[in-house]
C-alpha cells in the first residue's frame, strides 16, 4: 500500500518506520488508515524535515509522531511544505497523536524495574566487556538487568540491558564535573542516575572529612547535583549509597527535609554490605550474621517508612553492593562467596520476594532484630560513630520481611583487582560458578520489587436490615484524596459510567466524595458512591484515562469493579489496584487521572489517603468467645466508676476493625497488638480488664496474662506501646482515661501520664501501625475503639 500510494522511495524508507514509530494497536487504527497516514505524512513532510540539520537523523517519525526526537531531546520542527491531509485521515492523525502524548507521559511513571544487578568495572586487569554482560543476559533476560561502573559512561554495551550512571561525590564523578553528564535514556541509559557512593567511608564520597562528619550540610549540595540530573531527562534519583553508617543518612534526609526541592529528588534509598563471617554464615535465627543483615536493611526500611511519612515519596531500597571480605578486607575465595549468596541472598531475600511461607515465618519469629540509632530528631547532633543498636520493637521481624519485600533490586559486587568474581575474568571465558549461581538465582525474581504489598484488613460485611446500624451507614465510610493533588474522587448522582466522576476539591465535592469500602473477598472490595450508589471501575482493555466509570446498577459492575488496597509507607496511605487487570487508581500534577496498567508504571501519583470517616458495624467477639455478651453500659463521662470498673470488654478498632490483644509467654512489647482479622486472637488473649485506680484514670489489665496496657512518656507514635507483667512493674503510664465518643460504646483510651492516645491504623496487623501518638489531636478516626463487653 505504500509503495502504491508514495512511491518506491518514500513510499517504504520513509513512511514504513513512521508508521511503525506510531501504530498504536490500543487504540482500535485500522492498519490501512494507518499506513496510509505514515506514508502520506512522511512522503510530504520528511523533505523538510530531513533537510534541518538540527534534527538528528532526520527525524521524520518523531517530528510527525510528536514523540521526543531521540537523539536531541527535544521535538524536531517541520518547517516547510506540510500539506493537508484528508479530514478522515486527520481524525485518525490526531487520535494517534493523542494516543502517542500519552504513551510519552505515562513512560515517565516507570519505577527501576530490574532485580538482578551487577556492580563492576573495567579497570585494573578485570577484561569485563559486552560479551561478559551478554552471557548474564543470556541467563536472565536483558529485560531484568542492569549494570552500574561508578562513573557516568560505560564501553560496555548489551541491547535492552540498562546501564546506570552515577555522580560518584557531590559535584563530580572522578573529575568529571555533574553538568557533564550524559542525557538520560541514550546509549543504554534509562531514567535511572545514581547518587553519591558512600558518603560515610574514608575511601570513598567519604574522603572528604566535612561531608563525612556533617551530613546536614550537604542537602543543598544533593539537590543541586540532582536538580542537574533532572535537567538530562533522569527521572529516578537513587539516593546516596550508604556504607555502612544509617545514622549519617537519616541526618542527611532530615536536612534535605527542610532544603527546597530535595524530598522530591530522593527516589530510592541504596546501601552496602560486606561480611568478613561468610563462611560460618547461615540463614538462620541462631546466627548472629544473619540477624545482624535483617537488623540492617530494618534500619534502611524504618527511615523509609518515616521519611515518607514526612512529604518524601521513596519507593523502595535499592542493595547494589554485598560480597564477602576476609579479615584484612581482601576479596573472600569463591567458597565462602558462594556461602553468602546462598545463605542470604537466594535463602533469605529471594525466598522472600518469591513468597516463601517458612522463611517469612523464621524472619518475624526471629529476636534480636535491632535497627541501629539514634533518631536524627531526638535532639542529637550527629557525630561519627554515634550509631548503635536500638530496641526493634514487638515488629521488628515483621518489618525485616517488609524491608526485603521493598527491595527493588540488588547488585553483586563482582570486581577486584585482576579478579572478575562473577566472570571468568578474561575475554571470552564465560560465567564463573558464582556468576552462575547469582544468575540462576536472581532470574525468577520479578522485577521492581514495590513497597509492602499488604492488605487493608477486611471491615465486617455490610450488615444487614436486621443488624443494630445507629446512622445506617455501611461498615466503613471513607474520602480517597489523592496525596500529590490533594482532591477528592467523587461521583455524583444522576449520572452513570463515565459521567459525573472525576476529581475535584473537597470543599466543592463535600457530599458526592464519600464512598463505602465493601469487602468481596480476603482483601478485595467494591467501592460504593454513598451519594449516588454508583460502583466505581476501571474496564479491561483501556488504560490510564480511559474506561473508567462508575456504575449504577451495582449487579450490573462485573470483577472490574473490584479493588485491592496496597499499603504504602505512612500512616493511611494506599495504593487502589484493580483487581482484575492491575490498573492503579492515580490523579496526576497535571490535571489528568484515571488508573494505568501495570501498576508499577504508576508513580507518586498512585497514592490515596484513605480517610475514615465512620464505621458503624459491631464487629463479633473474638472465636472461640470468651463469654457471652453483656448488656453494654453507657458511660456519661470518663471515669464514672460505677459503669466501667471492674467490667471486661474486648478493643476493636472503631475504623479499621483491629482488636487488641496480649499474647500469652510474652511481655512488654512482644506478642502485643491488634489483629486485623478477629478469628486469629485467642480467647482471653483479647480481653481486658477495666480497673479504677484514682482520678477517674484506669489500668487496663489483659485478661489472659494479667499484663498491663502502657505508653512510655519520651515516646510518641509506634515507639514504646505495649503490655506488661507484673503490673507492679508498670508505672503512671500505664493509666488510662476513658473517653466517650459518638455512637455506640466509642471511646478514646489517653494516657494519664502524658496524653497518648492509642490507635490502630487501617492497613496493618499485629503490632504493624498501632501506637499511640501525642497530641491528642493528631489522631484520626483510628484512635476510637468500640468496647464490646463481656461477662
């Protein structure tokens, strides 16, 4: 068709790779038209074109496309001589060209992706070359690898594998100054650039004492070398990469909270890790290597969490240098290497990211999991050294899973001088047996690890006619605000599918932005319009903006209407993913918002605020029951002694349906929390004891083990909370005021020593998101526990 219509020369060298530049199958173009578009444009427009020297490579199929001109980063212009084309043919152009904007924007929303790394250079006798990565490539897909070299450019050059530069110290790499760095998706490059290395060490970023004593002082310094990178296309910033001092990084992340335009430049946070115990090294809660390795990357996963929870948006932790060292700190013999990778790397962290039950259960079974400290914001100066042990809480192990769930990915370190340990060290020899037990292991990985992916705990099934319903709303009402924009989803009455939905401010929106969170399944919900009783959806078959809707009737909204919730770092804070075709809910800066697929395209405009704003449901009692119901008293005010003394009552969670427990043979802050799903706590392992003590305050004993509910003063939020025997032991805070709320036996528990206010928050389990935080105020709908009272 080309050749009849342009001729044998435009007709096929020109208008062929314009119309494979621009086919877009999503959009439904029929092929003739298409090709009948390419070759018409590019037969008509490519002289002129080809002539603007400016334009590398002639540029026809970007200028006519409206796609970035590859090799100059910006679009080409068609200066002269663009005919006019037929109205048909200019609808299907103008649709392809839509089509392609928003292919160019959602491009942008990619996270790293790549498990399987390799940091190594070419340097000092090491023979890496092409056919060194080749062979990796061949093993484990080039799509799901990458290759770093501690400088801006690499001779080392494989298709479709992704090479990673870095800006080795503030302002330069190895001389190379930060403005020189190469522009962003070229040459093998991605959107990918690499931050300072190690910043902590001697030997390193680190030589320069100032910035390895005073990480406060380099924020500016950091943004300034990224805003840098941003200018050449980069879009994913992996913040620098830690030797082994994780207090130095939460001083520096404390500063670049404060410093203008830094949060938003901190995508990933990497670290390393050498052993010199490799060979006695085992994955194993009784060895101290490996509980030494969880204890780390907790660390890096806790400042994650409590940085995101300050207005930064990291999305995951990125290990790209581990190996083993002997004790003078020489490269460690292929044997104790091989010891390591298996023990931690395909036993431990692999195992986890596939899912693995048993190894999962060992990690949040495991003790002496310590993440190191101080907190940059208890009021200490930094100083080296200064980091030690610190006390990991009853989540600990917990949190060591998610640590490793949020790896995005990792990267052995393969050089040493003369020695390529995951090559055979010349031209042409191959994958050595490290190499090929790292490759072997690292490929059934997927790539682009996200933040934990943990389910928003099921609320109680929509009760009933018959059910007691105080204000007749379902189980749990919320607002889905959009954390980058700050809207509101909403759906108004009176209209259906696509119309009357989209987002907007919550002061315009303020009774069409409600929506009840439904449950379907282990955590899966349909998400209602509680103003118009529509159910939103995002169809099969579209993406990003198009196909979503919100329907009414309800019967009428297949498995498209029903939506996972991911929970992200932060407190309420979640992703919203289709269940059915993996499209991630999202309102973006620039206006537009739908759900994209895969989901991992979707960046920080993927992440709701889910705002409780009622749960009127009775959760049931625990099972087995301890005792039956009791009639529930209503109290007029906390402290009235003759309603609450003495009554046993179990704490369920007013918005996330959480219920409080204290396990039995443990004490403090182990085997304390709230489980999401009432069924796993045992008997009176869920019960507690109300008892008077003076000044309408009360202890509030667990049944079961006699342990006493406390909140230290000195702590805040999740730190400190917990259960404690004997009660003699637990002092004034371990008393507490009862505090009646609207609706049915709601009440707030407040410390009377120091006014923390305990919560359980929507979106964890156990002692995941529960805590109690000062002031008072600052505690949402998650901070009321309906009593159900027991005999």
């Amino acid at each position: 068709f080309c050749l009849k219509v342009c001729g044998p020369e435009r007709g096929w060298q020109r208008g062929a790779p314009t119309f494979l530049a621009m086919s877009n199958p999503r959009q439904g173009v029929a092929l003739a038209a298409a090709v009948a578009i390419c070759c018409c444009a590019a037969s008509l427009a490519a002289p002129s074109v080809a002539a603007d020297p400016s334009c590398a490579g002639g540029g026809t199929a970007a200028a006519f496309s409206g796609l970035p001109e590859q090799g100059s980063g910006r679009r080409c212009a068609v200066r002269e001589r663009v005919a006019k084309l037929p109205p048909i043919l200019m609808q299907f152009k103008d649709a392809i060209h839509k089509s392609n904007r928003s292919r160019a924007v959602h491009a942008t929303r990619s996270t790293f992706s790549r498990w399987c790394g390799i940091a190594v250079n070419r340097e000092q006798g090491n023979e890496y070359n092409s056919e060194d990565l080749a062979a990796a490539a061949g093993i484990v897909g080039a799509e799901k690898l990458w290759h770093y070299n501690w400088r801006m450019t690499s001779g080392v050059h494989v298709d479709n594998v992704q090479f990673v530069p870095m800006i080795k110290e503030p302002g330069n790499t190895l001389g190379t100054h930060t403005s020189d760095l190469p522009v962003a998706f070229e040459d093998g490059r991605g959107g990918v650039v690499k931050g300072w290395n190690e910043p902590d060490d001697a030997g390193q970023a680190g030589r320069d004492i100032n910035l390895r004593s005073n990480p406060e002082a380099f924020a500016q310094a950091w943004t300034s070398d990224m805003l840098a990178a941003k200018a050449k296309g980069y879009t994913e910033f992996i913040g620098p990469a830690m030797a082994h001092d994780t207090c130095w990084l939460d001083y520096f992340l404390k500063a670049c909270e404060t410093t203008a335009g830094c949060k938003e430049l901190v995508t990933y946070l990497a670290f390393h890790r050498y052993r010199l115990d490799c060979s006695a090294y085992e994955a194993s809660p009784e060895n101290a290597g490996w509980r030494d390795d969880l204890s780390y990357l907790l660390t890096y996963y806790r400042l994650m969490q409590k940085y995101n929870s300050r207005g930064f948006n990291i999305k995951g932790l990125v290990f790209d240098e581990l190996g083993c060292l002997t004790p003078s700190y020489t490269f460690s013999d292929e044997e104790e290497q091989l010891q390591y990778m298996k023990q931690w790397y395909k036993l431990t962290l692999v195992k986890v990211k596939m899912g693995d039950a048993d190894m999962i259960n060992a990690i949040k079974s495991t003790p002496w999991i310590m993440p190191k400290g101080p907190d940059a914001h208890s009021g200490r100066s930094y100083s080296l050294g200064m980091c030690t042990a610190q006390d990991g809480g009853a989540d600990a192990g917990e949190d060591a899973v998610r640590a490793i769930q949020s790896l995005v990915t990792v990267a052995w370190f393969s050089i040493s001088p003369g020695q390529n340990h995951l090559f055979s060290g010349s031209a042409g020899q191959g994958i050595s047996t490290l190499g090929q037990a790292y490759f072997d292991a690292c490929k059934d990985v997927a790539g682009g690890g996200s933040l934990p992916d943990v389910p928003v705990p099921a609320p109680a099934e929509s009760p009933s006619p018959s059910q007691d319903d105080d204000d007749g709303d379902d189980p749990l009402v919320v607002k889905l605000v959009a954390r980058v924009t700050g809207k509101v989803l909403f759906a108004s009455s009176g209209a259906n599918g696509g119309q009357g939905l989209g987002m907007g401010s919550p002061e315009e929106h303020a009774e069409d932005s409600f929506w009840r969170l439904i449950r379907v399944a282990a955590g899966r919900y349909r998400i209602i319009s509680r103003y118009s009783d529509r159910v939103l959806y995002a169809a099969s078959g579209s993406n990003w903006g198009e196909g979503m809707g919100a329907g009414d009737p309800s019967s009428e909204v297949g498995a498209n209407g029903e939506w996972n919730f991911v929970a992200q770092g932060g407190s309420h804070l979640y992703r919203i993913v289709n269940a059915l075709n993996d499209r991630c809910l999202y309102s973006a800066r620039a206006g537009d918002w739908g759900a994209g697929s895969p989901a991992s395209w979707v960046g920080d405009d993927g992440v709701w605020s889910v705002e409780v704003q009622s749960s009127s449901a009775t959760p049931a009692p625990a099972t087995p029951a301890p005792a039956t119901l009791a009639p529930a008293p209503t109290p007029q005010d906390d402290g009235d002694d003759d309603v609450l003394d003495g009554k046993r009552v179990q704490l369920v969670n007013a918005a996330s349906q959480r219920t409080l427990y204290a396990k039995v043979g443990r004490n403090w802050g182990w085997g304390f929390g709230a489980a999401a799903e009432a069924t796993t706590v045992n008997g009176d392992e869920g019960v507690w004891r109300l008892k008077l003590v003076t000044g309408g305050k009360y202890r509030i004993i667990n049944e079961a083990t006699d342990r006493a509910l406390y909140a230290p003063s000195g702590s805040n939020w999740n730190k400190g909370v917990g259960a404690g025997s004997p009660q003699s032991k637990v002092g004034g805070d371990g008393d507490w005021r009862i505090i009646p709320q609207s609706g049915h036996h709601r009440y707030r528990l407040v410390n009377g020593e120091n006014g923390r206010c305990l919560y359980a928050a929507l979106g964890g389990d156990g002692a995941n998101q529960l805590g109690a935080g000062s002031p008072e105020t600052y505690i949402g709908a998650d901070g009321i526990w309906e009593f159900v009272f027991v005999h």
